[in-house]
C-alpha cells in the first residue's frame, strides 16, 4: 500500500460538510476521482464522525503507517 499525502488526500473532500461521517466521505471521494489506494484505506477508517480535514488525517494517519 502506498503512502497517502494528507494534502492530496483532502483534495478528495472537496463538497465534504464537517463534522462527516465515514461513508461521506467515502462517497465524496470516489466522486472526486479516489484511486483505489485511498478509498481502500477509507474504508479501514472507524465508523466515527471527523469534525475537521485533520481528524480524517490523524485517522488515516494511524491506518497508513
């Protein structure tokens, strides 16, 4: 698996309404062109709302090691 560049990453989000839960911003992803490495790893995400970008970083940040 490839690391994901959290600044890339938001790029993904953009639409995205704060706090999100996990399968928003699974779908506004995949509408915004996620490859598969990305939307693999959102799915890995716990099935929390992230009230900021950099609560879905920190999060993704954990799985993407």
């Amino acid at each position: 698996m490839a690391k994901i560049n959290p600044i890339q990453m938001q790029k993904y989000f953009k639409g995205v309404k704060y706090p999100a839960a996990k399968d928003d911003l699974l779908k506004m992803a995949k509408q915004n062109g996620a490859d598969e490495n990305l939307t693999s790893v959102l799915e890995q995400l716990p099935d929390d709302k992230f009230e900021t970008p950099a609560a879905v970083n920190k999060a993704v940040g954990q799985i993407n090691k």
